[in-house]
C-alpha cells in the first residue's frame, strides 16, 4: 500500500481535511466551523473530520490555520474569527490521538506551498501566495522556500491601517459583508449579470486589492503574486480596477515583468498542508 498524508485547512468559515496520494487529493470532507463553539467543540468537529478520511496508509498530517502559530511546538496562539482557540497545543493533541508526527503553519503560507509545489509558483523563486476569502492572507516564498517569520506572522499584509480600519475590511469579504451588507458571492451573481451596481463594487473593490497588493511590492518585491481564495474566481469583475490601482505604483520599472497569476489548483490549499509533511522528513 502507498503512502499518503492528511492535509487539513482550517478556516475562519470552514474546516476541510482531505486525504493526498501520490500528490493528488484523493478524498476529502467539509465542515462548517462553528464561530461561537468552545474549544472542545471545535476540536471534536475536527477528529469527526480526520476520522472520516484517514487510513493506514497515512504516514503523516500537516495543519494550515489562519492565525498566530509556533511551527516547531505546534501551539496556536490565536486563529483569526475561532476566539475560542487560544494557546491550543494542536500539534500534541493531534499527535497523541493518532500517532502521527503534525506539522502546521499558517494557512497562508501553505496555500504558497501548495503553489510551489503543485501549482503555478513553479515558475518562481520569489513570490507571494495572497488568498482572498473570509480575509486577506499572504504566504510568502523567497528562494523557493517559505519565509515565516516569528510565530509565522510574516506577510499579514491585511492587518496594515487602512482608511478607518485595516486593509483586510476592505480587500477581503468584509469589504461586502462590513461596509455594504452583503456577501461576494451575491454581489458577483449580479455582476455577472450585468447589474450596474454590483459592478461598481467590484471595481471598488479591485482599488482596494491595488492598494494591498501594492504593500507587498513594496515590502517584498516578488516576481509574481497567485492569487487564490474565493473571491479570487471573481477576478475578472476587479483585475480593471486593480490595474488602475497599480499605475499609481512608484517603482513602474518593478512592475514590467511582475506577473498576477490566478491560482487554478484544485485542493491547493490541503496539497500544500500536506507538502509540510514532506518537508519535514526531508
């Protein structure tokens, strides 16, 4: 029987494990993450999860989580959106109930890591993963490897002061939920069909990615930015604006060969929860 790992991705609206051989996922489930729910309740709706996939063929587990986390202890300090997971030691517990050896890191730098192994980051040595979904998260490549920084808090560009807010109220979700009362997806639903209003939120909304993105070139220069997440399908409805947003970049002579790429990697973000696995045993 061939090997496989279990990636998992935490998010703020969803938890998703999936089963990876011979780097494809070869079966995975979704759960709804249950904002209020105590740490137990969370933890229980994750081992429901695990269990529904896993087999003896897994030799390995890797954890993407959208907030604070200690790569080598394996504790999370704080998970964007889940305020009841604070200082929980994921990478013991997960350990202990399935004598596995976990790794985990930000779900950031893992959608990067899917990318660069798997997807479009083949391409480049230095680049940022940017997912834009229930907020705004940057993985950071540099020299083929991702940078963490401390606590893998590197690249959280959405946290920058921005308007009245950060940049992650406006170049995320909350840009609809927030400050307009409604969701992407219905926004995008009426975009696409033509309504006039929709339409302008989207380019609205496409500035305010500009200036995002536009952060990350100043601090990182990347040869290219993937974009994934779920708003990141939408992209046609913003890549106009965001343009315009990026002629207003000081450095014109960085921008001749960067590159947006739009990320078309079916379970990136659970390939590259795994691949942590593979870089371990190396």
């Amino acid at each position: 029987m061939n090997s496989a790992l279990l990636g998992i991705d935490i998010g703020g609206t969803n938890l998703n494990v999936g089963r990876v051989e011979n780097g494809k996922v070869t079966e995975e489930t979704f759960k709804a993450v249950d904002k209020i729910a105590s740490k137990e309740g969370i933890l229980s709706s994750l081992f429901e999860a695990i269990d529904s996939v896993i087999k003896p063929n897994i030799v390995g587990i890797g954890v993407g989580v959208p907030g604070v986390v200690d790569p080598l202890t394996g504790i999370i300090y704080d998970i964007q959106n889940i305020p009841a997971w604070e200082e929980v030691a994921l990478k013991d517990i997960l350990e202990q109930r399935y004598n596995l050896p976990v790794s985990i890191n930000n779900d950031a730098n893992c959608f990067a890591l899917g990318e660069k192994i798997f997807g479009k980051g083949k391409n480049y040595e230095n680049f940022i993963g940017l997912s834009i979904g229930t907020g705004i998260g940057a993985g950071v490549i540099i020299n083929n490897r991702i940078y963490n920084g401390v606590l893998c808090g590197a690249g959280e560009v959405g946290m920058l002061a921005y308007k009245d807010s950060i940049i992650e109220d406006y170049a995320g979700s909350f840009f609809f939920s927030k400050k307009h009362n409604t969701t992407a997806k219905e926004i995008s639903i009426k975009a696409k069909n033509g309504d006039e209003s929709a339409l302008k939120l989207f380019d609205e909304f496409g500035l305010h990615v500009g200036e995002a993105i536009k952060a990350i070139l100043y601090m990182f220069a990347p040869e290219a930015i993937i974009l994934g997440g779920s708003i990141s399908k939408s992209f046609p409805l913003f890549k106009n604006s965001l343009e315009i947003s990026l002629n207003t970049f000081a450095y014109q002579k960085q921008l001749q060969n960067f590159k947006i790429e739009i990320s078309n990697q079916s379970g990136v973000a659970i390939l590259g929860a795994a691949s942590l696995c593979l870089q371990k045993f190396k």
